[in-house]
C-alpha cells in the first residue's frame, strides 16, 4: 500500500501543479490585453481605465501567489 500511495501523492503534486501553471499562463495574456487597454488612454472613459488597472493588478496579485505555491 505504501507505493500505492506515494504515486498517487505524487501524480495529484504533478496534476496540482500543471492546473496552476495553466492558470498563470490564462491570466498571463488577460493581463497583458488589459494592460494594452489601459496603455491606450480613450477619452470618456477614466473610471472603466480606472476599474482595467484594478482587475490587472487583482491578476497580477493572484499570478505572485500561484508562482509562490508552485515553489513550496
């Protein structure tokens, strides 16, 4: 039973981490089509400018915490 159990902690470690590692990738390129977004300045519209930076910045933050649970 030992083996049996070491494979599967193992293999659900490696499955945990490629979910991870695809949600960084996800939010990668969201990121950087808001920051292209934001980087373009519309006239009108400085409170949907304002709530694009939010949603990066909440993107970037949960990127930071996904790469530090990568790492433990």
């Amino acid at each position: 039973m030992g083996r049996e159990e070491d494979f599967i902690k193992a293999y659900q470690k490696r499955f945990e981490q490629k979910l991870i590692e695809n949600e960084i990738s996800v939010i990668t390129y969201w990121k950087e089509r808001l920051d292209r977004l934001v980087a373009m300045r519309p006239d009108g519209v400085a409170s949907l400018q304002l709530e694009m930076k939010k949603m990066s910045e909440m993107m970037k933050n949960r990127m930071t915490s996904l790469k530090r649970d990568i790492n433990i």
